[in-house]
C-alpha cells in the first residue's frame, strides 16, 4: 500500500469521505512508519481547521445518545450542515467493543450523504484515544464538517477529557425513579453548558419537565463552567422530534454570545495550550515508569512504605536519584 | 543551635509539646541541611504513628469552621481525647496569612491542655504544604495525638487533598439564602463521608433542618466516597453545644464499620501509595519545566501552537527529544 500525503490532503480538502477515512486510519494507525506520515497531514491541514462547532455529548447508558444524535445529526443535515460523530470510548480498549461500532444503531444518519460516523478508536491507552479522536476532529473540519459531535459513556476521565476538546459540553439526561439527579453521580454538573432531558414524549412527559427542572434549579447554584453563559436545561423528544430544534437554537445563541465576548477563541487556545501539557506529562510519565530499573525498584519501595519502614518523601528521593543515574550513565 | 534528634523523637514519645513543636518546625524548614535531620526523625517515630482517627474538615469561609473546631475539640478533650488541630491552607502562601494563624479564633482549645493547634505552614508550594501537614500529622499521633482534626478553606485542590491524607472528610455547611447547596460548588458533595450543618440554633433552626434534609437527598443519589459507609447529613450547633456529640457519635461509628470491613487500612495503605506517587509526579514535573533549555523552547512552540502553524503532537516530539539530549550531553 502506497500513501500519498498529498494526494489524500487534496482529497479531504474536496470533502471525499473515501481519503477522509485513509487519513483517520493512517492516525489510527499504531505503527511508527505512519506516526511521520500521520503528522505530516495534519501539518498540512492545519490551516483549514478550527471552523466547526464542536460539542460534546455525555449521558449514562440507556440515556438515548444514539437515538438523539440520529435525531439532531438528521435534523442538522436537513438545515445543511454536515455533521461529524466521533466517540471517545475508553472502554473499547478494554472489552473490544465501541460505542460508535455497531454503526446500526444510527441507520438513517449513517446513509446521510451530509454526514459522517467514525467509532471510537479501538485501541490504546486513555491518553492515546485522546490524541486520535482531536486529530480525527481536525481532518473532519478540513473536509468541511461545519458540526462535530464527539460521544462519551462517561467512563473514567472521559468526560472531563471531552470537556477538553470542545466549545459546548451537553449532558443527556434521563427521566424515572431514581434518575433525577444520576448525572450528580460523576460530578459532571460542573462540566456542562446545557442538559437535555430526553424522551419527553407520551405518558414520560410530565415527568421530563419535573426534570428539567430539577435540573435548572441545581445548575442555578453552580458557578457557570462558560464564562458569560448560563447552563440550560431543555427537554426534547428523539421520537417526535420536538424539542431538537430547541437544541440546536440555544448551541448558535452560545456560539454568538462567546464569540463576541471572546470566550469562545480563550476556551480553544487555552485547551491547545492544556493539551500540549498533558502530552508532555504522559511522556514524563511514561519515561520514568517504562524505565526498567524504577520498574524493579518501585515495587521494593512500596511494600517498604506500606509496611511502614520507610518514609515517603526518603522512597522519593531515593527513586528519583536512581532514575536520574539511569541517565547519567548514557 | 544544635538539633538532637534522639532528644527530640524521646520528648515528642514522652508527649512534651515544646519538643513537638521542635519536631515540626524542623520539618517546615526549607533548609537543606534541616530535610536531612527531619526525615531521621520521621524514620525514627514511624512505628509510632497511624493510631489516631483524622478527619478533615472543609466549608466556605464563614461556614463556623473555627467555632464548631473549639467546641468540638474541647468536647472531645473531655472525653479524655488529645486533640491536634492543623490545617492545609494553600492560600496562605499568596497573602502570607494562615487560616490558623490567629489563634485567638480558638482561645479556649488554644489553652487546653489536652489540644495542640499548628497554623498552616506559611511558605512553600502547595504539594510542599501538603508533604508538611501530612508529617506533621506523624509527629502529633507519635505525640499521643489521638484525634487530628485538618482544616482547609477549600481553596483551589486542598479539599482533594485533605480527602488524600484523612479518614473522614467532613463538610460543614451554613444556611442562609442561596448557601443551602453551596458545597456542590466546588464538587466536593462527592469527598465528604458527613456533612455538618452548623449555626442550628435560635431561628436558624428550622432552616438548619431544612438544609439538612436537603443535603440528606443530594447524598442520597450519590456513590459512597467510602465503600460500606453511607454518607450522612447532621445538624449541630457550636453555640449550644447541641448535636456535638452526635458528630463524634458518626465519627465513631464511622472508625468501627470501616475498621471492620478492612476499608479503614485499605484506603490508609491506599493513601500512602498515591502520595509515593504524587510527589514523583511533581519531582518529574520540576526536573522537566525547570530545565533551563526547555524553559527556552516552551514559550516558542506553544505560540506557534495556538497561532496553528504546529500541530501539537509534533510540537511535543520536539521538546521531549530536546529534554533528551540535555541528559545525554551530561
């Protein structure tokens, strides 16, 4: 197999899904020989990034996120954007399955000419999943989505990792005993800028509305994560279809209001910048952990604390001169 | 002045606070030649120490942290308890003040004989003052401190890190308009094993109640912080005296269920692990963001970053093998 940076940049500048997806699979790709390559696209596309409208989708399993995103992902398209779906999926590394895998789940937006449905990559560390689904959302801009919706499960970090990677963070939520206030579980309140209650349609209606409110009455005492915007609560329906447009109005009155204030270029830089350090950070880390005499002396040290015969801060000082040993003797 | 260390480990075995108060200053020094001296003394009392309860205690300036402190400290030293009362104050360092440092907001405890009260460490980075209050804690329960009550005012990541070295982290909350849910500010609902609403007395009380019952149903929905332990909402008042006993009633059956399940010793050993392997995290932090060639680089690449002429895994690449070679060329 031959791979033409240039010929797969032109490709996805002209919008071709087929070199869109070559370009995602070469960033995918684990093999180094196609780390160099990888890089090189994005280099190259970089100016035609950072025009789309980037939002976050969070929600416990059973939430509705794929009903909705078909729902809103369809209704966009009919409006004439063109909507990317990406996931970040922690645990696809782990159980082999993905969130966004079973594309069946989204029939009617994956035909969609407009739109486009990539899985959450299948492999790597957290931190690896991270880094493939930012480049994946920079090609996607350059092929000229104007929408991307990144999904998560809320495993772990994922969702302050997501928060992380967009403008507006959207939490879906459910109605039903118990479910009230389920997004509190993970301290995700903090992260959103609106919560959508759905499946407010037939006999769960009432208790949506109950909801939404619920919702926005706990959003009022908390301290706006946009500065300048005050989270909402909506409901919608992904059934009937009542309520997405709703959605839609309130993600382009945020999109105006940060823009003029300049919330909205801050949050991107900032997040760049935040990126950049926590790339170093894995780095550090993996140097100092992967190092094979800290691997073996680690160990030692922590039984020796845990038994408590030896302080913390002298295991510290102790490793840390080893670890910079290992070096000095290159 | 010569420091003895088997002279100071002896009083501070023996419970003479003037020895204690040696023990400690020695490890607030930021002389290098003092961190030697100061972790002999540590490795020397270590079997000593961890037979206290320590609990944390958080709540918004004005919240009654240092009228519920007094009241409750005096009460327990009725009982026959010795009581340390500390506190991680990261603020303190910025303004050169210290939550603790006016001691006449504790003038009853300050002169019992049974309590010891250490201001906050008044200099130093915040995971600094964190290394300090924690070894302060080991010379106190070496000291025959049996309770250690450490304080913070919640600023920035010191209730996290509170959460990291104590038992039971306690919130104390205030009523009043717009306070009632003030905790969930700072997503600190999902640290706390009890929330104490203070200042239930006169008319305050019934909105005291309601405060509680409020609290009650947030907890409710959330997962335990600690495994078997469902957290719980009181109220008290240091005023009165009313409702101290049934804090230290949740307290004790706190120690005995966890004690129990093994989830008391499992999250001490867990604790010391996490804090082995923080401080390596921020040796490595340093050894990296002070290296004076990187100290260079940085500022450039992360301005060619948001200015979209790098991309940033590219941008990391670089200033990693950079750090590299300022090793290799040793």
């Amino acid at each position: 197999e031959s791979i033409s940076i240039p010929d797969i940049k032109a490709g996805i500048l002209k919008g071709e899904r087929a070199k869109l997806a070559k370009g995602i699979t070469l960033i995918e790709s684990n093999a180094a020989h196609h780390f160099e390559l990888a890089q090189e696209l994005l280099q190259s596309i970089l100016p035609h990034t950072g025009k789309s409208l980037r939002i976050g989708i969070s929600g416990v399993p059973g939430a509705g996120k794929s009903t909705f995103i078909e729902a809103f992902g369809t209704y966009l398209c009919s409006l004439g954007h063109k909507v990317a779906v990406l996931a970040v999926d922690p645990s696809s590394s782990v159980n082999g399955g993905s969130i966004l895998g079973d594309k069946t789940r989204m029939e009617e937006l994956a035909r969609n000419p407009r739109a486009f449905i990539r899985p959450s990559p299948s492999e790597g560390t957290l931190g690896g999943v991270h880094r493939k689904t930012r480049e994946t959302m920079l090609l996607c801009e350059a092929a000229g989505f104007d929408v991307i919706l990144i999904e998560t499960v809320g495993v772990g970090q994922s969702e302050a990792i997501v928060r992380g990677m967009v403008d507006f963070f959207m939490m879906l939520a459910l109605t039903g005993a118990g479910d009230e206030l389920q997004g509190m579980k993970k301290g995700i309140m903090e992260l959103v800028d609106g919560i959508v209650v759905n499946k407010a349609d037939g006999d769960n209606l009432p208790r949506a509305i109950k909801t939404r409110s619920e919702y926005s009455r706990i959003l009022h005492f908390l301290q706006p994560v946009t500065k300048g915007w005050m989270s909402k609560a909506l409901t919608c329906s992904a059934v009937t279809g009542k309520g997405i447009d709703d959605v839609w109005d309130m993600l382009q009155e945020f999109s105006e209001t940060t823009k003029q204030s300049g919330v909205f270029e801050d949050r991107r830089r900032r997040q760049s910048r935040e990126w950049f350090h926590s790339l170093i950070n894995s780095q550090l880390h993996q140097l100092f952990y992967k190092n094979s005499t800290i691997k073996q002396l680690l160990p030692v040290l922590e039984n020796q604390i845990m038994a408590g015969d030896q302080t913390i801060t002298k295991a510290v000082q102790e490793v840390f001169q080893t670890f910079l040993d290992t070096f000095e003797k290159k």
